[in-house]
C-alpha cells in the first residue's frame, strides 16, 4: 500500500483520484520525452566506473594518466548508453545516485533516469515486471542487458508543488497496479484516510481468502 499511495495535502477530498501505473514521489534526473513501448533497465549501483576496487591502490605517475583514466571512463559511460539506446531503452531507475557523466550521456542518447530510489521501490518494481536488477561485472560494463522492463508510458506529474514521476509497466502477472493520489486539507486528515483505506483493503484480502479456502 505504500507503493500504491501518494497522500497531497492542500486539496479537497474530491481532488483524490486513481491513477493507473505507479507514481514515484521524486523529480527525473533526466528527462527525454519518448512516445510508445520502451524498455527500462533496473540498477542498484552507480554505473561510472570505480577507477579502482576494494583493496586495491590506485597509483598515476603524471596528471596525463589521470586525465586518460577519466576519458576512458567517459567512454565506457557513452558505450553503455548507447547500448541503451539500441536495447530500445527509454527510462534507467536507479537505486543509487548516479554521477553527473551518466546524467550528460543519458540526456545526449535519449534516455530518463530517476535515482535515487528506496530498496522497497526497487523490490516493488522487481516483483511486478519479474525484471532483476543489471549489475555490470567490475569494470566490464559490456556484459549483456538481458532483462529490462516493458513501460507502456513515462512522464512528469505535478502533484500541487511536487515534481513526480508516472511510469506504467506491463505487468508479468494478473495484478495491474494503480496508484491512489489521496487528497486533503491537511497531512492528519490525508494519514487518517490512508489508515482507513489500508485497513479496508487488508479487510478485502481476509475475505477473498477465506472465499477461496
């Protein structure tokens, strides 16, 4: 129900409405409009490239070294992006934050991100599409994007002063998910409508179990 809710205070009850997909309360990272079905990639980690690993030191004998490493990090960023860009991927979500050169690369190759998303999001997003996480091997980002996610829409939404994120999927499963937008003078009054509403819907899953035993 926390996925599935997103409480507006400063609004009348009558303002409340559902919404078909799931609306992400944070702004895009980035942002390139895109018409029709495209595909989404999940990460989990930042995909700039570490210079080095755990326990591993990391020695330049010249700023020339230093400002090659950077550039061979920046190719590596633009080569997955445009991997990206060919897999038909429209939207990264990322559980991390992700660095200012996979922002650049993104907006140049046409692709949205949203970062910085909760562990919950992730496993919500996970369960609904059946799409894991792409997590690149070390420093070899070259391995294969087998499993991106089916996003029917992708856009901003405006919840009173809150920049938001729309995204629809295609379900792997009967359950389309919906989003209630919850309405209401004050945030009491909006936790106290929440509240109800879990606890009927908690109610509603009793019953229906109980019809099926």
């Amino acid at each position: 129900f926390a996925e599935l809710h997103a409480a507006v205070p400063g609004l009348p009850l009558a303002s409340s409405r559902v919404l078909p997909g799931i609306v992400l309360r944070r702004d895009f990272a980035a942002y390139c409009p895109a018409d029709g079905e495209m595909r989404a990639l999940l990460v989990t980690e930042p995909l700039r490239p570490a210079l080095t690993g755990p326990g591993v030191e990391f020695v330049v004998d010249s700023e020339g070294q230093y400002q090659a490493s950077l550039r061979w990090i920046t190719r590596r960023i633009e080569t997955l992006m445009k991997r990206l860009q060919s897999n038909n991927v429209k939207l990264l979500l990322s559980g991390a934050k992700q660095e200012e050169v996979v922002i650049y690369y993104a907006k140049l190759y046409g692709v949205s991100v949203v970062e910085c998303l909760s562990s919950e999001e992730m496993a919500f997003i996970s369960e609904i599409t059946g799409v894991s996480p792409y997590v690149p091997f070390g420093d070899n980002m070259d391995r294969e994007i087998t499993e991106t996610a089916v996003v029917t829409f992708c856009q901003p939404l405006l919840l009173v002063s809150k920049r938001c994120v729309h995204i629809g999927f295609s379900s792997v499963c009967a359950f389309q998910p919906h989003c209630l937008i919850l309405c209401g003078p004050v945030d009491g009054v909006n936790e106290q409508h929440a509240a109800a509403l879990q606890e009927a819907f908690t109610m509603l899953q009793q019953l229906f179990k109980a019809v099926d035993q």
